[in-house]
C-alpha cells in the first residue's frame, strides 16, 4: 500500500491544524519583559475529560517554563498563571519510554512529584512525543508544526480544572531526556515498564476524581455446550479480512505515519469505545480497550484470538492462539489512525482450558499440553498446571470442569509434554481406587498471551473400548486486559 497522503488533503489540513494550534497553544511574550516566554494553555472544566471543545472560562499561562534533565530525572520549573493568580511550579521525577528500542522513542511518560512550595496544582501527567522523521507526515495535533512537544497536565486543587500546556522542545535536550529514559527502563522488563508506562497514560482520568476511568479488565470463556455463534459489544459487522489489512498497513507505515481511516470499511465505534469491547465470530475473538487521552485522541489496544478444537483418531485438542495484538491511535477529528504498539494490545492470562464429559466405555489415557507462554519478568514460560476428574465408572459427568482435581503423579507440565496413564477401564479402577478419568483440565496460571507468537494447547488420548466413536466436549475461560 502506498501510505503517502494526498498532496491537496496534506496541505489543507496542515493549515487547518496550526490555525487551530496556534488559538489553542499560542506562545508570545509577557508585558513584564521581553525575555519572558509564556505558552497559553487550555483549561479543561472539572467534569470534561478532553480539550475538545472545552467550555472553561478560565484561563491560564505557563511563563518561563524550564526544563532540565540529569542522569535519571526530568526538572520543571516556572510560574503558572491561573484565571490571573500567579503560581510557582516546581515539579521531578523519573522519565521512561514508552517501549525498548526505536519504538519507545517516539513517546516519553514523566513520573513527577510536586515539590514543597508549589501547592496550587496536583500533577497529572507529562508526556513527551517526539517529533515525525518523514516528510509525508501532516502535522497532526500533537506535532505542532512538525516540532516535538512536552505536554504538561496540571489539576488546580479548588476548582478541579485541568490546565494543558503544550511547549517547544529542541533536539539536543530532547535527545538527553531520551537517553535518560532509555536508561530508567534498562533495568526493567518490558512488562514493568508496560505497566508503569500503562499507569502514566490514564493517569489523567486515574488521578482525577471528577472523571470515570472506564474498565481496564475483563473475564471471557467459551464452551462447545453452550456455543454462541456471534456476539458483540460493537454495534456493527467487523470484517476480519480488513481489520487484517488495517494492521498490515499500520506496521507497514510505522509509529509516525497518519493514515485515512476511510479506506477501510470498518466502524468507527472499534476505535472510538472506551473501556473494554469484544467480538465474537464463530472460532475467534477479538478483545479490546479503548482510551480517550485529553487530547480527544483514542489509545486502542486490540487482541485477536482463535480457537481450535479437533479429534484426530482418538487424540482431541483444544488450543487457543493469538493471531495478531497491536495498539494504535486514532483521531475523530481527521479521521485517521497510525500504530502506535505492534505486537502489544490485549494481554490474555489466567487461562484455563478443559476437554471431556467422556462416557459408557471411553475413558483418557495421556494428557498432554504445549504452547508459547509468556511469564512475569518478560522471560518464557515453561510449566502449567494439570488436573483431571475420576469418577466412578456409572457417573455421569456434567460437564468437563466437573471436579477437577490435581493430576498424577504430577500436577504440572512442562510445555511439549505429557503424561500417561493405564489405558484401560478395568486398569483405572484397579488403581485408581474404582474410578476412571472422564476430564483433562491445563491452567496457566501466571503464564500469558500477549503477541502473534502465542498459543496454548491441551490435549488427551482416548480409550474407545467398544471401538465405537465417542462424544467429548471442550471448555476455556479467560483474563483479558490492556498491555499498553
């Protein structure tokens, strides 16, 4: 796909943008003295969660904004001024990249502290994004004239009000206060920094008790007893082939590239939900979180599992695998979308599958499970949990969770492993004190999903003493939450 924008709609809606900025986000010059340099900012009212049209009759200024940076730590000093009283800001914390690599680059988070003698303003968030490299690139909201941006979110104390400041950055400090945040996250894993980088993002709506923060995590499960062909949280039809071409452009183009949202024939509603969403079709899921920032952008993370279930001559499965997980921003206004997190959106643990409800003469002989999980500490996981359900040979079982207990002789496998056990009814009741095995169950546990890498499978042999098929069921059931 070409990913370059049309001449004409580049031009004009570059003009449109640094209009609009340059009445939101003006700098000029404070009467006090010619040196002095002020940015206005814009207030957002106590119940309103973005920029976008605020209503506010307040306003306020940043004067003489300096920021500085040492070898772990980000410095802002200045005085803010606020519906004409004036405040001194003093603020310092640790700054992180949003990612490891090329990819963290392009966006800073600052985890802050309000110094004593600045008691006017809680802080909220500083972020700080890098300009585009290309020349193809529209100056969207958050690049100001193509500049990089430091974006600082203060909450007035009395009144609840947001004031947003966007300020000019050079290079040569930009790139210092990079490669501190690039040191902050050597030392951590990538999911402690997701998780820290994560909390700075919705600190805007976490930290402020005048605005909701919308669900961050979810349950789901699935059963071939109770199986639902469709169901959504998306009021419209989500094609699967074109949601696929969207990320196939979106990695393609990479973390700076806009592209129309109108060459895609989805619904909008999947980029501007807010909290969790998911849509089932037939084998596979799509899980989601939708955030709005205070820019009136959406932060969308999006997962898309399928499942498998199959009977080859006597061994049945089940697997879940994740087909592809990204993270994109996009903008109503303009109506377009870029990538901003490939292989990160939805994280997928506490995963529990279960095969089973066997009868008559069938019974399971070996268990098995494999996959590629992840573990905290951003390392592989190796070992799940098994259990399985024994029962007396005249039960019934009711459904393939159906109390299931510990497996033997051990309770966990290593992945691309399994276990044996007597093949036989007469066998079973032998030594399993009069019962036989009628389920299979694996838990992850702590492992996870989180990228098009992942999946995870159990599996069980069954003895069909009569030789004359058998029926089985399958289960699975699920944590999903946003990895960005």
């Amino acid at each position: 796909m070409n990913v370059a924008l049309k001449t004409r709609s580049t031009i004009f809606m570059t003009l449109v943008i640094t209009m609009c900025l340059a009445l939101a986000f003006s700098t000029q010059e404070v009467n006090a003295s010619k040196n002095e340099e002020s940015y206005n900012g814009v207030v957002i009212p106590k119940n309103e969660k973005t920029v976008n049209g605020s209503k506010s009759k307040s306003s306020t200024i940043f004067i003489n904004p300096s920021i500085t940076v040492d070898d772990s730590e980000v410095f802002i000093e200045g005085k803010v001024k606020y519906n004409n009283k004036m405040s001194n800001v003093s603020l310092n914390g640790p700054i992180y990249p949003v990612g490891k690599g090329e990819e963290g680059e392009s966006e800073l988070f600052g985890d802050l502290q309000v110094n004593k003698g600045s008691d006017v303003f809680n802080f909220l968030q500083l972020q700080i994004l890098k300009k585009p490299t290309s020349n193809e690139v529209i100056g969207k909201q958050q690049y100001k004239n193509n500049k990089s941006l430091v974006n600082i979110l203060l909450e007035h104390k009395e009144t609840k009000e947001v004031a947003v400041f966007q300020i000019d950055i050079k290079d040569d400090l930009l790139n210092k206060i990079s490669n501190t945040a690039m040191n902050n996250s050597s030392e951590l894993t990538d999911q402690e920094l997701y998780k820290i980088t994560g909390e700075l993002l919705r600190a805007p709506a976490n930290k402020r008790e005048s605005i909701e923060d919308p669900e961050t995590s979810g349950t789901d499960s699935g059963s071939s007893d109770q199986f639902s062909a469709f169901s959504t949280t998306i009021s419209e039809d989500i094609s699967r082939s074109e949601l696929n071409k969207l990320k196939n452009d979106l990695v393609e183009a990479g973390q700076y590239q806009w592209l129309d949202f109108s060459d895609y024939n989805l619904p909008e509603s999947l980029f501007t939900t807010e909290g969790n969403f998911t849509d089932v079709s037939g084998n596979n899921r799509l899980y989601g979180n939708g955030y709005e920032d205070p820019y009136g952008t959406f932060i969308v993370g999006i997962s898309h599992m399928d499942r498998l279930n199959d009977n080859y001559s006597g061994e049945i499965r089940l697997q879940l695998s994740m087909k592809f997980s990204l993270t994109v921003l996009y903008d109503p206004e303009f109506g377009q979308i870029k990538l901003r997190h490939k292989d990160r959106g939805m994280k997928l643990d506490d995963i529990d599958l279960a095969i089973g409800k066997l009868k008559d003469d069938n019974i399971f002989n070996e268990q098995g499970v494999n996959g590629s999980l992840m573990k905290p500490g951003n390392v592989t996981g190796t070992t799940v949990k098994i259990l399985l359900s024994k029962v007396p040979y005249i039960k019934e079982v009711s459904s393939v969770w159906y109390d299931l207990q510990a497996a033997f002789p051990k309770s966990t496998l290593e992945l691309g492993n399994e276990q044996a056990y007597w093949s036989s009814i007469e066998n079973q009741e032998k030594y399993y004190d009069d019962e036989i095995i009628r389920n299979l169950s694996s838990s992850s546990e702590d492992l996870y999903m989180e990228n098009s890498e992942h999946y995870y499978y159990l599996k069980g042999t069954v003895t069909d003493e009569d030789d004359d098929g058998f029926s089985w069921s399958w289960a699975w059931d699920l944590t999903y939450a946003p990895n960005f």
